[in-house]
C-alpha cells in the first residue's frame, strides 16, 4: 500500500508538534497580512476588539468569531463592485491587476461569489497539490485525462492548470455537453483516468450499454477522481462504482481552492488525506454548528469546518464559516500509515432536518439505505412537503427498488428499512418506493430534496 504524503517536502520529515508550530507561524502572518492589505478584514478585526498583534496561537484565534460567511461573503462583493468595479470582494488583498484566474459557486443559491480567486502565487500552490493527486493516482505525463465538470467560469475549472502541471492532458467535455458526447470523446482519446461527480459516474454505468453498446469498464481506465457528493464514503457506492470501472477511485476535496485532499489507495474507505496543511487551518478548526463556538480536535470528531487560510496572497479567508459538517480523523490511517489529518464529510448544516426534535442528514439516510443494495438501487429523494429543517412527521422518502424485486418483498423490505434507519438515524420514515430508473438521476450533482412546497 502506498503512502500518501504532504505535497510541501519539508514537512514530511517534521513532527506532528512541528508541523503544528509551522502552521501556527504561517496563521499569525496571514492574519497580519489580510489586516494589513484588506479595509474588510480591518474593520472586522474593529468589530471584534481585537488586534491582530493580539493573536498569539491557533488557540487564540479559533476564540474569534465566525469572521465572514456566505452571505457576508457576497455583500463584500457588492461593495467592491459599487466603490471599485470588480467582483473580488473587500477581502481582496492584492490588486485586481494580479487576479490571473477566479472561478465561482454555482449560485443555485444566491448570486454567484468569486471564491477562487487567485493570484499566481495560489495558483501554484493548488496546482503543486492537484499535481501530487495525479502522481499518486498513477496518472503520469503523458497520460490523457477525461474532465467532466461544468467548464468555464466553474470552481471545477480551476484544478485544470494542476492537471496540465503533472503533463497531462485533460480531455475536457463540459457535463452539460451530454452522455453522448461524453462517452463519444472518451471513446475518441482514450482516456487513462476520468475525474467527475459520483453522480456522473453511476449515470455513466447505466447509460454507457445504451449509447455507446459498451460497458463503462471498457473505457479502461486506471483511476477515476470524484467530487462533489457524499458517496464514495459509502462502502456499497464505492465498490458498485469500481467493480463497474474496473479502477480505483478517489474521493476529492478543495474548498476555497486551499487545502486539498483525498481518499488513499485502500480497498476500505478510510477517509480524505488532508495533503496541503500548510495552506489552509482546514480541518483544525471545527465549531458546533448551532453555537459556534470551538470544539476541540480528537480523534473522531464530528463539527462544522471553519476554513482560514495560512498561505493566500487574492482572497483569503480567516474564519469562514463554511456549513460543512465533517467528521476529522487524527490516528494514523490504517490503510496507507498517512499520519495527518483525514476527513469525511457528512453533510451540510443547511441540508439538516430536524425531525420530532433529533437532527438527521440525508446523507445519513442514504448511507443506511445503501447498505440493502441490491434490493434497492440507492437512488433516494427525500420528499418536503414544507421549508425546512423542521419536518413534521413521518419523514418521506422515496427509495428505487432493485431491479429484479419481487413487489411481494417489499412490505419486509421497507420494514427492515425502517428499523435499520430507526436504529441508525434515530428516524421512523414513511417509505415510498419507486420502481428502479424512476428517479433521475443528475449528471452533476444529484438533488437529495423533493420540494413540495413553494419558497
């Protein structure tokens, strides 16, 4: 088994005590850096009462207060674009002149932020990371890679350099091409290795025999890269998407073009290797998600992730409050002997339901459901018949049942559900079941939400 390690060199040869200093250092700069070039975060540190010369350790400043989210994210753009004509926001600390790429959320929320945002020095730091993904992905130069995420102006777009860094060719077929045209270039180049939603993935196993009249395992990829989705954490949709590729794959991360990580190559799942803990505190500094305020970092954790940058010259983020909802990992990785950070993502404190008082995530719901795989396909919606998080219940869900299964199993199918997720989840669910390839599924990312209510 192979070992991972940090992308920076110097920091495989320190201590967990080292390494922490080093972190501590690089923090206490940005923080003086960000005051220094930004009127944002100088009158938040006002706000606040605080100096930045005030903040000695990470223990002291994981005791400020959430300093920028979403929202406060885009009305920093706002004013940016009223008093300077650019979207970077008020956060900006270098001149727009020195932007050399940003790419954007989606804005399926609210109006598209200029997250990723880089100057040239953050650039290649994400690149030297996304590189390293590529080499230990045995993806070598030379190699071409099929790219299937929304191209352009998308946050995706910006792991592109990265992959050209390690000589690599990205094949890169923007999803909103199509399956046809997806599958027509992979069957054109001849692609070594794919990255894409898991989403994607599964869609391409199913849609594959139909369009193309070959198998997904015929592609002959080496490795398949996916982001995005809570899936690959789930063992039955790992190896449901291996066995059909006939590849490993790898669960990725890259919030605010920062820290980067990824799964190692272990049959068992044994979480995200956090690879890059010199650019971003991520995922070192957890809060409750209802009070925010810190929790301390032990083995097994499970908190809301505040990213803060540590090595950002264009934008970066000091305490962010982000909504992901992760579990941090601090032992020793069983699989490949890593021994720093690992991560696995549970959901997101807006998608939480809270239901006869306890707090439930879909992603929760779908773990439990996938484990009856092959009776059910694991396709699930789970349907809202008013705004959430308070549901009133029973909470609906409906599941696709397997190909293949008897309608005369399903009454003792939904009942073991049932008592699976009541066990699990602490959740009596009404089961609605659907006949297998009934609900859609996205070629980006699959909505969990059936919305029967009007926003």
């Amino acid at each position: 088994m192979r070992k991972i390690r940090y992308v920076t060199n110097q920091l495989n040869t320190m201590s967990h005590d080292e390494i922490i200093q080093y972190r501590e250092t690089k923090l206490l700069n940005q923080v003086k850096y960000s005051y220094r070039n930004s009127e944002f975060y100088q009158k938040k540190f006002k706000e606040i009462g605080v100096q930045p010369q005030e903040i000695r350790s990470i223990d002291d400043f994981r005791k400020l207060p959430i300093l920028m989210d979403k929202e406060q994210e885009r009305q920093s753009q706002a004013e940016s674009m009223e008093r300077f004509g650019h979207p970077f926001g008020m956060h900006l600390c270098c001149s727009p002149d020195d932007v050399v790429m940003t790419a954007t959320t989606s804005g399926t929320t609210g109006i598209p932020t200029f997250t990723y945002t880089l100057a040239q020095h953050d650039l290649n730091n994400i690149s030297s990371a996304v590189s390293y993904m590529m080499e230990y992905g045995r993806v070598s130069p030379g190699d071409r890679l099929l790219f299937n995420h929304a191209l352009g102006i998308y946050a995706t777009s910006a792991v592109l350099p990265g992959i050209r860094k390690a000589g690599v060719l990205p094949i890169d077929v923007d999803v909103r091409a199509g399956t046809a045209a997806i599958l027509q270039y992979a069957k054109l180049t001849k692609p070594t290795a794919a990255m894409m939603t898991p989403s994607l993935a599964e869609h391409l196993i199913q849609k594959s025999p139909e369009i193309s009249g070959t198998e997904v395992r015929d592609l002959q990829l080496s490795a398949l890269f996916t982001v995005g989705e809570i899936a690959i954490g789930i063992p039955e949709v790992k190896q449901k998407i291996e066995d059909a590729y006939n590849c490993r794959v790898y669960d990725w991360i890259g919030p605010l073009a920062g820290t980067l990580a990824f799964s190692c190559d272990s049959d068992e799942y044994h979480g995200m290797h956090c690879v890059t803990p010199d650019f971003d505190l991520y995922p070192y500094d957890l809060v409750d998600p209802e009070t925010k305020k810190p929790i301390d970092i032990v083995d097994g954790v499970i908190g809301e992730a505040v990213y803060s940058s540590l090595d950002k010259k264009a934008v970066p983020m000091l305490r962010m409050g982000s909504g992901d909802i992760v579990q941090v990992l601090t032992k020793e990785c069983p699989g490949c002997g890593f021994k720093g950070l690992r991560v696995k993502v549970i959901g997101r404190s807006d998608d939480m339901l809270i239901v006869k008082g306890v707090n439930v995530y879909p992603a929760a719901i779908k773990k439990v459901i996938n484990t009856f795989i092959p009776e059910v396909t694991g396709e699930i919606r789970i349907v809202l018949e008013q705004a959430p998080p308070r549901v009133e219940p029973p909470l609906k869900v409906k599941v696709e049942y397997g190909y293949g299964v008897d309608s005369g199993r399903l009454p003792y199918l939904e009942e073991i559900i049932k008592r699976a997720l009541s066990q699990e989840v602490r959740v009596n669910p009404e089961i609605i079941w659907c006949s297998p390839g009934t609900l859609e599924k996205s070629l980006a990312k699959t909505p969990v939400f059936e919305k029967n209510y009007h926003a």
